[in-house]
C-alpha cells in the first residue's frame, strides 16, 4: 500500500513539475552565425580560439591608452572590455560573455566576420591592386590585422555617434607605400593602420582624441607633418599620439 501512494504521489510531482515547468521562460540561448559562432559562455579563466574571435570583437572598448592583446586568455583585461563593450550597446555590464552579448556581436558582423560598417574593399585598393600582397608580412596575416582594425574603428564608431568614418588608406605594399611617399616604417605595409579622411562626419580632433580608447597606440592627427587631411590609426607596441592642433 506504502508503495502504490508513493508511486501515486510521484507521479502527482511530475504532473505539477511539467504543469510548472511550462510557464517558466527558457533561458536565453545564443544564435548561430554565419561568420563565427560561440558555443559557450566565457568568461575570466577561460582560454582557447572562442576568446581570441571575442578579444577581436571588443578590441576597440579597451581604456584610454590600452591595447587588448588577442592572446585567447580571458584575463582582467578582456573582461574589462567586455563590460564597455556590454555598457555601450545597453546590456548588463557584468564582463561574463554569455548569449546576449553574443547576440549583440552577430548583429554587428556581415558574413565575412568584419564589421557591418567596413568591408575589405576600403583597406585593400593597395594602389589598384585589390588584394593584401606585397607587405611586410603575407597576405592572409595583413587581412587578419586588418580584421581588428575594422573591429576597433566599429567601436570608435559607435561611441562617436555611429556617425561615418571614411577610410581613405588600409593596407599598402611595399611598392604601393613607396609611390604615396610613406613612411619607410609604416604600420600600413602590416596590415595594421587606417587613415579617416574628411569625409568623415566627427571632426580630425573628436576621431584623434576617440581613438585613444579605441586600442590604437599610433594616433596622428592635426598639426602632425603630412595630416592636416586625415587621421592616422594603428596598432603597435609602444605608443605614440600626436595632434598638436587638437
């Protein structure tokens, strides 16, 4: 008898659990996506490929100075970026990757992982070439660093305003950076530089003074040598930031 009202009362819980259960909501769940998907949340202590394809996304939400290395550990510094990143599209700030902040990067991502706001066709005309050869380093590497660039100046973007940033120079050959008369040392043979001419809609001050929290440790703008026309941006390991009119 014991048995069968325990067999009873079992049952009675499965019925309530499942009446119960139907009117929780799921739990949000990160879609797919056909640049890059994420298939778990991450988090600081986490390492491997998911977090360096994450560090790309939030290089640009770093700190006044700051240059997030995409080295795939999620460490104070990734975590910090991500919670500017969460902050400046208005989700819950807590620095935990999980499905909404995902969500958030599928939105801003076309299916070739750059940004919805640059392509690859205004950082590679290189002289008319059309393409990532002739650098300082290979091809497929100029296209990778240049895929950061992209990342950061969506982020200088979006804190300008989301007003638009015209790029009038990416990648450069060797050859190609000699005709224009750059910099034997140009960070724009590696695939790693930009310049944001004036038909951009913020100002050369309000772009030089926004990327200095954009990860980009070269900035050089009005009142530099060869400048008064652009902004230069780019990504090194020491910093440099010259504007002297701004």
């Amino acid at each position: 008898m014991r048995r069968r009202i325990g067999s009873l009362l079992a049952v009675l819980a499965l019925l309530v659990g499942g009446a119960v259960a139907t009117s929780v909501v799921a739990p949000a769940t990160a879609s797919a996506d056909e640049c890059y998907s994420w298939n778990r949340t991450l988090q600081r202590g986490a390492s491997g490929s998911d977090v360096r394809e994450l560090q790309i996304r939030v290089a640009g939400w770093v700190a006044s100075g700051e240059n997030l290395a995409l080295d795939g550990s999620y460490g104070p510094a990734t975590e910090a970026a991500v919670k500017r990143f969460q902050s400046g599209y208005g989700l819950a700030a807590d620095g935990v990757a999980g499905p909404n902040t995902f969500n958030k990067i599928y939105q801003l991502q076309d299916p070739d992982c750059t940004p919805i706001h640059f392509s690859h066709s205004e950082f590679n005309y290189n002289c008319g070439a059309r393409n990532y050869n002739g650098g300082k380093v290979g091809a497929a590497t100029a296209r990778e660093n240049t895929r950061r660039v992209m990342w950061q100046l969506e982020a200088l973007r979006h804190k300008l305003g989301d007003r638009p940033l015209v790029v009038t120079s990416g990648f450069r050959s060797v050859s190609c950076n000699s005709s224009v008369g750059g910099s034997s040392t140009s960070l724009h043979m590696y695939g790693t530089a930009a310049d944001l001419g004036l038909g951009s809609s913020p100002t050369q001050c309000q772009m030089y003074h926004g990327a200095k929290s954009a990860g980009f440790e070269e900035i050089l703008g009005q009142g530099y040598p060869n400048h008064n026309d652009h902004v230069h941006v780019g990504n090194k390991s020491s910093r440099f930031w010259s504007a002297p009119n701004c």
